[in-house]
C-alpha cells in the first residue's frame, strides 16, 4: 500500500507487504528521516522501518514547513490511515516523541491506534516547560544543538552545510517553543520510555510521567549517554526495540 500521500512523508528503509509490523520512526528538531537508515540491521528482518520525511529538508526541501506541531501531526496521521491494515509500532526522539504521541491520538480517535508508541528523550505533555527555549539569533541556536550533540559543529562550522541545514532547524525549534502540551486522552496501547542517564533535557523520573499517558502498560529503559544516547547505544537501544517489535498483540505487555 504505497499510496501518495504516504511515498511523500515517508521514506521506506525495509519494507514490503511481508513485513506485518512496521516501525515508524520520527525524528529530533532539525533531524532527517536519514538519521534511521541503519536501523533496519538491528531489527527483526519481518519488520519494516520506515522514516518521517519533515518538509523542508532533504527531497523535501522545497515544501513549506508547518506552521505548528499539532498541524505536523496531522498531516502525519493522514498518511499513515494508508497503513492501517498492518500493524504499526511509533518511535520518536525528543521533539519526534511528542510528534509520535500527537500521531497516535490521532490514529486511535480514527479507531486505528498504533500497537505501541516508543518516546525517547521527552518530557510527556503534561509536564513541558512552556518557558519559549529556542528562539534567538542563530549562534544562541547552535550552541543549544551543539551543547546536546558537539558531533555536529563541523556541520555549522562550514558556511554551505549551515545555510542548508539552519533552516529546518530553526522552523523545528519554532514548533517545540510553540507546542504547549497539556493533558492529552490516554492511549489504549503500552508505552515504552527510553533516555539517557547523563540527558541534560530530562531525567529519568521525568521520563516515567509518560506511565500517565496510557491505559495500558508503561516500561522505561534508561541506557548510558546524554541527549543524544541512542548514537552510541544504538546496539542496545535496537535489542530492545526487537523484543517490543516481537511482542504481537498490545495488552500482552506487563508494566514494570
């Protein structure tokens, strides 16, 4: 089912009609869908990984950004109704987790909600500081990226990669300043949490406040690094991905 709507937003790593369940994975402000390209080798084979193509960036370079988190969603929401026969498990880091979690209301509101959403290193909704963090001159903005993840400062560091990458990046800070959260309905499907132990962004204990967006079971893993921890730890951080990913039907999760 490679409907248009769903070829624009999404870019298909592994994926056919023998992959069942398939991972959509949503990236951080001013990230690519390319930054989960390696993603299908630590996954099960039966698996597809499919990435969020944000407009604005890479082959979406000429398409307007969107003027808000919640419109981003549901632009998102619409494409993914094509997948609604298989069974579709949502991962997202930083803002993509609070992108991820927009998506799945939207797609159980439709009666078709995800098997299970992943968040990764995000306050749940109804705990956001809704202090505006990233507006600014564009060097107050690239020491906020550079702070969370010093490997990119050759990016900006070269005057033709940071004209092209400020702008998405930009735009994605204007969506997390504007997205106030609050209290959102619970899903009916388990949540996994994921962070690091050193993430300036949130704790540990702020990571368990998603245990209160869902009905169902909530499990958090916390794996060694900062912000951007699932770099270093992408091995573990997969292997544990795998085993939610094999689990089939939602409610036979147990929370711990």
């Amino acid at each position: 089912m490679n409907g248009p709507t769903a070829e624009r937003w999404l870019r298909r790593f592994r994926d056919d009609d023998a992959c069942g369940t398939k991972l959509v994975c949503f990236p951080h402000a001013g990230g690519w869908a390319s930054a989960y390209r390696t993603w299908p080798a630590g996954l099960p084979a039966d698996t597809g990984v499919l990435a969020v193509r944000y407009p604005g960036r890479e082959d979406r370079y000429g398409d307007p950004f969107p003027t808000g988190l919640e419109s981003l969603a549901d632009d998102i929401a619409d494409a993914l109704g094509e997948l609604t026969p298989y069974r579709l498990v949502l991962f997202g880091h930083s803002m993509g987790a609070s992108v991820a979690h927009e998506v799945a209301l939207r797609l159980q509101k439709r009666g078709s909600p995800p098997a299970a959403l992943c968040v990764s290193g995000r306050r749940p909704p109804h705990t956001l500081d809704t202090t505006r963090r990233f507006s600014g001159p564009d060097e107050k903005i690239i020491a906020e990226i550079l702070r969370f993840d010093a490997s990119r400062a050759p990016v900006f560091a070269d005057p033709d990669l940071r004209e092209l990458v400020l702008p998405a990046v930009r735009a994605d800070y204007r969506l997390v300043d504007g997205y106030r959260g609050g209290d959102r309905p619970p899903l009916d499907c388990p949540v996994y949490g994921y962070t690091g132990d050193a993430d300036p962004e949130v704790t540990p204990e702020q990571m368990r406040g998603w245990a209160d967006m869902t009905q169902d079971a909530f499990r958090l893993r916390v794996l060694p690094g900062g912000h951007f921890y699932l770099i270093g730890e992408e091995a573990a951080l997969l292997a544990d991905l795998g085993r939610v990913l094999d689990r089939g039907p939602a409610r036979s999760d147990t929370a711990v």
